[in-house]
C-alpha cells in the first residue's frame, strides 16, 4: 500500500514538544508497514540519510504566519505550521504520486482532506474544545479574538472530520467527539517508550523538589505555569517552605520567566538535555491542564517513569488513569494537598508510580498503535 503521509512536523527534526514523542517516533514504525512519502513545510530539502525507512519530500514553502490571518475564514494558528502554498504541494503531490491513501496527521493539515476520497485524519485533540478552554481562559481585548478563533476552529474541525473517509483519535473522550462526526473513527492510543529507568523517593533530607514540563512557547503551558507559581505554591508553601518549582520546558515567555525572578524557590529552567532526569529527581510531577487537549504526553511519560504523577481530570481520563494511580486534583486547593501527601508519604507515592508504569506498559503499546492506524487506511482505501 502506497500512503502519503502530511505533517506539518517533520518526522526526521528536532522538537521541543509532543511531535518528538508522536510523529517522530510514529513514521518510521508505519514506514515498516506501508511504502511511506512523507511531505511537511518543515521538510526544507531531501534527506541525505541512508536509514530512513520512508521517502521524504522537500517542500518549498516555509510557514510565515501573519497578522492578515486573524481576519480569514479559517483558524489564525492554522498558519502557525501549514502555509496555503503548502495545501497546493500536497494537492500537485496527490496528482503526481497517485497514492493508495492520504494520511493528513494533524488538523493543520486537513485542508488536504477532500481532495482524495481515500483520505485518512489523524487528530492529536479535538480542537475546538482546547480553543472553548482558551477562550474561558481569556479576558479584556484578548476575548473577541478568541471568540472567533472557537468559531473558525468549530466550522473547520466538523468540516474536516466529516470529510475523511477516516479519523484517528488518540484518546476515549476524543473518540467520542469524532464518532459523533465520522462512523469510520478509530481509537489509536500513542505508544509510549518504557525504559530500564525508574523512580524512586528522593532523600528524606532533600528540599521538597516539583517538576511541571512542556513547551513554554505555548500558551496553555505558560497559562498552568503561571496557576501553579501563584496560585499552588503560596498553598504548598504554608506546609512546605522549602518546596521548589520547577517550570522545564523550552522557550519560556518573559512572563514565565517572571516567575522565576520574583521568587528564588521557582525555577525556570528552558529546555534541559534529558527530561526524563528532571522528573526522576522531583518528589512529584505536577501536570495539570487548563485548557485540555487529546493525551497529555508528558503525563503518560511520567507515568511510565513511575514518577508520583499530580494531574487534573481530563488528562487522567486521556490515559484510563485511576485514584490508584495517579493523584488527580483540580484546584489550587486540591493541588497543593496532593503535594503534600506525596511528599509526606513517599512509599504511597512509590505504589502509585508503580502502578502507574505498569499500566502505561499494558495500555500504551506501539504495536497496537500502528496496528489501528493500518485499520484506518484499509478503511480509508476500500472508499
């Protein structure tokens, strides 16, 4: 089966957010299955390495957003990462390679969606309701912007859903969303990498040691830093003088840097070189959402670290976690009781990160990933 795959993150770069842990580790695993192209605006030129398993094609077109594209019909942070000239590539590439299926991964890439019948969409969330948290989050002049963009979002999401000939969804609550849409959806759980290491409960002598991560550049990640820093620690604080944050993530904003400078017990560090250590020497991850979106990988990374895990409802729900688990808390309230138990009770801690690990190990399987993504192009091809 010949597929070409449209990304608007390139499957062979470098990224400071979940495409590392989905579309990177997503291509060459399906590349093993199928003959893949894969074509994305960040493909800037023909790839030189030999032990790639699929064909890369170069784009000539680079993602330039501008403030025009808050007044068109479809969403402003479309162009963030899709170009329109990017759209017309993927169409003249359709035209020349004549694949068995188009697999548009992401919705930036759904206005391809359409121009095959045998077209296949692949969604990391359902938008529109990250752009409804968003605009609930929103005040002053920012709330009519993100009106419209809920709005723009809404129309092009549905849209696109109920063109494909099949959708993937990466969690339960997503699926629901899409099957509501499109009959032809199809449940992909992302895989998730366990590796020899695991946590352990720091030193009782150590400072109290907190690790909220993610792409700071973004702004639901900027939103939960700034909730946690001023409004979670004045709570932990009162029990836990000594506890530090640490924001980790990179491209903090001057705001999230803020944060750091008006209290030396929160740190914001940037990027780090191996996330991974940051969370195996905190006392707890604490990762909440604001604004939703699909499977929270960072959740499901700590969790496979068997890292004592602090998160809200909907990204516990994205990974079928549990009270035995997970410690799911909401409010600023919530939150900082959650840190004090897992701090204070480090073997109870240490349970639920293990029973947390063993989960992810059972549930988050690449084989079954890619199994249910090959579902869907056989749905899509027999259209």
């Amino acid at each position: 089966m010949r597929v070409l795959l449209l990304t608007p993150f390139a499957p062979n770069a470098h990224h400071y957010h979940a495409a590392a842990d989905t579309i990177v580790q997503l291509t060459p695993r399906l590349a093993e299955q199928v003959d893949l192209f894969v074509y994305s605006p960040e493909n800037t030129a023909v790839s030189k390495r030999d032990d790639l398993k699929y064909t890369l094609l170069p784009a000539t077109v680079t993602a330039r957003p501008s403030h025009r594209d808050r007044f068109r019909l479809e969403p402003a942070w479309l162009r963030q990462a899709w170009p329109r000239e990017a759209t017309r590539e993927a169409a003249e590439l359709i035209r020349r390679i004549r694949p068995d299926v188009v697999h548009s991964e992401y919705l930036q890439s759904a206005e391809v969606v359409g121009i095959s019948p045998a077209s296949v969409l692949g969604l990391h969330d359902i938008t529109e309701k990250v752009m409804l948290e968003s605009y609930r989050a929103s005040s002053g002049l920012e709330r009519p912007y993100r009106l419209a963009e809920l709005l723009r979002t809404r129309r092009f999401e549905r849209a696109a859903i109920r063109q494909a000939a099949a959708v993937i969804t990466l969690s339960d609550a997503d699926f629901a969303v899409a099957a509501a849409h499109n009959s032809n959806t199809v449940l992909a759980r992302p895989g998730v990498h366990i590796g020899d290491r695991s946590w352990s409960p720091p030193p009782a002598t150590e400072r109290p040691r907190l690790v909220f991560a993610g792409a700071m550049w973004r702004r639901a990640n900027a939103l939960v830093a700034q909730f946690l820093a001023r409004e979670v620690m004045p709570l932990v604080w009162q029990n836990l003088p000594q506890a530090e944050l640490r924001i980790v993530g990179a491209e903090p904003s001057a705001e999230v840097v803020g944060l750091g400078e008006s209290d030396g017990r929160v740190v914001v560090t940037g990027a780090v070189p191996d996330l991974r250590s940051e969370m195996l020497d905190a006392h707890a991850v604490v990762v909440p959402s604001i604004v939703g979106g699909g499977v929270l990988m960072k959740v499901a990374h700590a969790m496979a670290l068997g890292c004592p895990v602090i998160t809200s409802s909907g990204p516990a729900e994205s990974v079928r976690g549990d009270a035995s688990m997970l410690y799911t808390a909401s409010t600023a309230d919530e939150i900082a009781a959650a840190v004090r138990a897992a701090v204070e009770s480090p073997e109870d801690a240490a349970q639920r990160g293990r029973r947390a690990r063993a989960h992810i190990e059972r549930t988050f399987r690449w084989d079954d990933t890619v199994r249910s993504y090959l579902d869907a192009y056989g749905i899509a091809s027999r259209q």
